[in-house]
C-alpha cells in the first residue's frame, strides 16, 4: 500500500509568540516540531504499513528548517519525504493545498493522511482542499482507522459522540488526537533516516509558477493579547463579599 502523509512543521506548543520590529512573528530562536495532529497521521500510515506493507512518503511545503521535522518523521520509520520549496513571500491555505495536491498528483498514492488542523493557524483546510483538487473523498477528524481491501472504514469524531464512514480508497484521512500513541524514534532509525531519500523541488518542478500559487489571502496585521488583568480578593463577612462579586461580575466584568 502506497500511503502518503501530509506534513507541517510548526512552532513548539511551549514555545513564547514575540513579535519583531516589523511586527511580524519572529521565528528566531523558536523551537520547530512535527504538527502534532500529522505525527498522529504519521504514526498511522506507520502501522498500516506494518499491518498491510507498502510504503510510506512524507510531502510538505516549506524551507531548508522543514527538514529537521521530515528526518524525524523519516527516523519514526517512513521510507522517503518529498520537500517543496516555493520561495514566495505570501503563503495561505490555496498555495499549500495547490502545491501538495500537484505534489502528491506526480505520485503513486493508495491513501493519504495528515493532521485534521494545524496547531499555529488552526484553519483545518488544506487536507480537505487537496482532497477537492484530487477529486477523492475526505473523512476528518478520524479516531479509528481499519483498511478492508479496497475501502477505508473510519471511526470520526461528532458533536456528541462518534460516526463510522467506509469510503472507497484513494482517499483523504485526517487524524484527531486519541487516533494513536506516535513512537519515539529509535538510534537504529535515526541513523537509518540520514540515509533515506529526501526529494527537495521548487515550483518549476511541479510544473507551476509563483502566479498560480499566489496567496488568497494575506494577513494585513499581528497583535499579542492584552496582558491579563490581577486578580481581585473579597474579603469580609460572607454577605458582603457575596454581595459584592455579584456587583464585580456585573458592573465590571459585565458577564451577568
């Protein structure tokens, strides 16, 4: 089974948001990770291979620091990774999903996965939008994964409880936390993924240019959150303090 895997590197989950003099997110210094919803599809594709064989091919969009991600992914067991550098200043869902689904078009593919959202934007589109453009179906937010033949039966998160989807394959799988436990990787895999293939390519390569990838939309500015206020402590008899957080949360913090 040819399985591939849509990946992102993002910003640590503990890592501090600053902004530069520019006012754009300085990126100097800030720790980079595998999205952790892509290592959950990583893990995946990882076990499917084990269960059923086949192959597992890492694709994402991005520069040189992306690397670090897809070796990590590589060492955890996938067999090759596909980097796409689109050297545009501007980039938004329709240029990623445009130069993945073109990626992933140029390759044999059974299924692919990737994570349900991204832990920076949150926007939870490019996996669905390659879908579109590839003209396959998408299940998202996908707990259980089980390969029968030809078809996908996927077990997916609902507002209150959880569906059974069987699509046939290829097909676009998104992984939602509680979908797998994703590995560590091993120094026997570590020193195996500095051998592995990694393709790097430009948008020349994909057949497309800078003005069929442009960005639909820019951000026009970037703000932190105001700082959060000091607490405030009542204190007295139980009838005053009562009556007056009522008279707080009423006036002040107007939330009644």
């Amino acid at each position: 089974m040819k399985i591939v895997v849509l990946m992102k590197q993002t910003f640590d989950t503990e890592a501090k948001v600053t902004l530069d003099k520019e006012g754009k997110i300085n990126r100097q210094g800030v720790n980079l990770i595998i999205n952790p919803y892509d290592e959950f599809a990583v893990e995946e594709a990882l076990r499917i291979k084990e269960k059923h064989g086949g192959e597992v091919s890492l694709v994402s969009v991005g520069g040189d620091s992306v690397q670090e991600a897809l070796r990590q992914a590589l060492a955890m067991g996938a067999d090759r990774a596909v980097l796409i550098n689109p050297e545009v200043e501007e980039i938004d869902e329709y240029t990623t999903a445009t130069i993945l689904a073109k990626a992933v078009a140029g390759m044999e593919y059974d299924l692919i996965l990737g994570g349900w959202r991204a832990i920076d934007d949150g926007s939870a589109q490019v996996a669905g939008r390659v879908a579109e453009i590839l003209n396959i179906p998408v299940v998202n937010q996908v707990t259980k994964i089980e390969i029968e033949g030809d078809k996908a039966v996927a077990t997916r998160d609902i507002e209150g409880g959880n569906e059974v989807v069987e699509v046939p394959l290829p097909a676009v799988l998104t992984a939602q936390k509680g979908l797998n436990e994703p590995r560590y990787p091993t120094m026997k895999g570590i020193m195996q993924a500095k051998k592995k293939p990694m393709e790097k390519k430009g948008l020349a390569d994909l057949g497309l240019d800078a003005g069929q990838v442009a960005a639909k939309v820019k951000a026009l500015s970037f703000f932190l959150p105001s700082p959060r206020a000091a607490g405030k402590i009542f204190e007295g008899e139980v009838p005053e303090v009562v009556a007056a957080l009522v008279k707080a949360l009423r006036e002040e913090a107007k939330v009644i």
